[in-house]
C-alpha cells in the first residue's frame, strides 16, 4: 500500500473522530436546550430551567456511562451470541485473528449467533474492549474470501471507534427522544397543571414563546438528531468498506459478500429496530424503493459500485442492478 494511500486512510479515520466529536457536542447542545426550554416553559423560572437542563444532561451522562461500559453486553445478550474461541470456531478465528493483526488492533471476542441469516457486527467502547457476532447463515453460506470481506468491514468499525460512536450517540438520541416523549406526555395528560403553574410563574408572554419553543423543539429534536445521526452512520459504512478492501486487499470478497447477505430473504430473528444499525447489512428487509432518509445503511448497490470502482472495474450493468436496487 502506498504512502498516499495510507495517509488517505488514516486522514477518512481521523476526521470519523472529528465528526464524531462534532456530532456529540450538537446532540448534547440540542438535549440541553430542550431541557432549559421545558424547564422555563413550564414554570416561568430561569431557575427551574437551568435545573431542568442540568437534569437532562445528567440522565444523558448517567445513560452514556452505563451504556460505555456495559452497552456490548446488552447488546450481544439481546442478540443471544455465545462466545466461541479457537476450539469450537477454528476457521472463524483464523480469520478474524488475520485480519486483526491487518488492522493492528487487539484480537477482539468473537460471539456466533445461531440464525440462518447471514449478518455480523461489531461492538465495544474501543479496539481494547471489542467484540464481533457473527451469524451460523454467515459461515455457512458464504465462502472464506467473502468472509474476509466482511471480517475485514467489522474489524474496520473497531479500528475507526465507529464502535464507540454508535454506542455513545446512540444513548443520546435515545435521551432526546426520552425527554421529549416525557414532556409531551405531562402537557397533554396534565394540560390544566401546566397551565396553572404558567400563570402563577409569572413568565408572562417570553414564558408563552418559550413553552412553544419547547413544543417545537420536544418534536423536531428526536427526528433531527436521528436523522444527523443516520446520515453519519451511513458515511461510517463507506469508509468501512473502503477500509476493509485495505486490510484484505480484495474487494470482491466483500463486494460478493454484500450482494449475498442483501439478497437472502431469511429474516434475522433476534434483529430489531434498536440493533438494526450495527449490522453489516441492514437485517430487517424492505420492500425495493423504500430507500430514504431514515435508511440505517446506504444503498446496497452504492455500496457495491464504491468497491468496483475501487479496483478499476465499471458500475454493475443494468440487468445485474435490478435484484439490488432499493436493498440496503
């Protein structure tokens, strides 16, 4: 690999940690200003907002903390994986300790989810505390050049902290969404308090603009930082594929790899909403054209023409696009 190529790599890494450094202190300022509005909104009281405010980022802290040390374990036991090692998974193992050492990280624990469907994912709060789950319709159904493939994107994630990103951001939005849902809820079962305690505050008419604010914000914030949190998420799986053809040097392994696990229409059992985002392939299928801003991964056939190209070979013909397209 070249000198440019690498600096290239390692520059796609490093602004991944800006932009998530960036997107956790937006998330965090929107979280803040929902809860100052809904603090004053309500009561008419700078006080009683800045304790409202102050309350909702320690929720967002205390969620955070539990979820950076204890998150992967929700998540692997949701997902009903057992650790395997190299007695009982020998050819998983070789495969994921080669590509460890490709992308000089620590050995991360390998779990395997008995499901037929083919998926895998990473998770952890760093490359020193990472873990991979891969299905049995995975090791089954595909061979050891695409399984390298998709080793190489998930030991891409641990390398990047995409790991860490999606556990950290995920708290939050989930923290924004919970706070709005709470103040929704009270203004509408408890309107008549609401309104009383707006006309003993004293706020007056800024207290009104500002209990609509809260409104508009309780709303719009769990749709905006879902969205920005979907949009980068997206990104993250450009950049682990790219990284995965520079660990494995092939990118028909996991081009193949992709197309395979797209096109399997057996359902991931233990996948759900909460946990669709962390697979390599989006596990809940949709019906072709459903692609849109709320897409956890970006178009399959995107992503397949991003490795074609990256190996000099032109864009899949029509007649081969046709089963993919609308597939993420």
């Amino acid at each position: 690999m070249s000198a440019a190529r690498t600096e290239t790599f390692y520059s796609q890494i490093s602004h991944n940690k800006r932009m998530s450094l960036l997107l956790v202190v937006i998330i965090t300022a929107v979280l803040a200003a929902l809860g100052l509005s809904i603090g004053y909104g309500l009561t008419g009281s700078v006080t009683a907002g800045v304790i409202a405010m102050a309350g909702a980022m320690l929720l967002a802290a205390l969620l955070s903390s539990a979820s950076y040390f204890n998150g992967d374990s929700l998540v692997l036991t949701a997902s009903q994986a057992r650790e395997v090692d190299e007695t009982s998974a020998p050819q998983l193992m070789n495969v994921v300790r080669e590509l460890s050492i490709a992308a000089d990280v620590p050995m991360p624990r390998v779990y395997i989810i008995d499901d037929s469907a083919p998926n895998a994912f990473a998770t952890g709060r760093d490359p020193q505390h990472a873990s991979l789950a891969i299905t049995t319709g995975l090791l089954q159904k595909l061979d050891r050049e695409q399984l390298q493939g998709v080793i190489g994107h998930e030991m891409s994630h641990v390398r990047n902290y995409d790991i860490r990103f999606t556990l950290l951001v995920g708290v939050l939005v989930g923290s924004i969404a919970l706070l709005a849902d709470v103040f929704l809820r009270f203004t509408f079962w408890g309107g008549v308090t609401g309104r009383r305690g707006s006309r003993e505050g004293g706020g007056g008419g800024a207290q009104a603009i500002v209990l609509a604010i809260a409104f508009a914000l309780a709303i719009l914030a769990p749709i905006f930082a879902g969205l920005v949190q979907l949009a980068v998420s997206r990104q993250r799986e450009y950049l682990a594929d790219a990284s995965s053809v520079d660990l494995t040097r092939n990118p028909v392994g996991l081009e193949e790899a992709l197309a395979k696990i797209a096109e399997d229409q057996e359902p991931l059992e233990v996948a759900n909403r909460a946990t669709q985002h962390l697979y390599i392939v989006n596990p809940i299928k949709k019906l072709s054209g459903t692609q849109n801003l709320f897409s956890t991964h970006p178009p399959i056939l995107d992503r397949i023409n991003r490795l074609r190209a990256l190996s000099g070979q032109p864009p899949l013909d029509s007649l081969e696009s046709r089963s993919l397209a609308g597939l993420e």
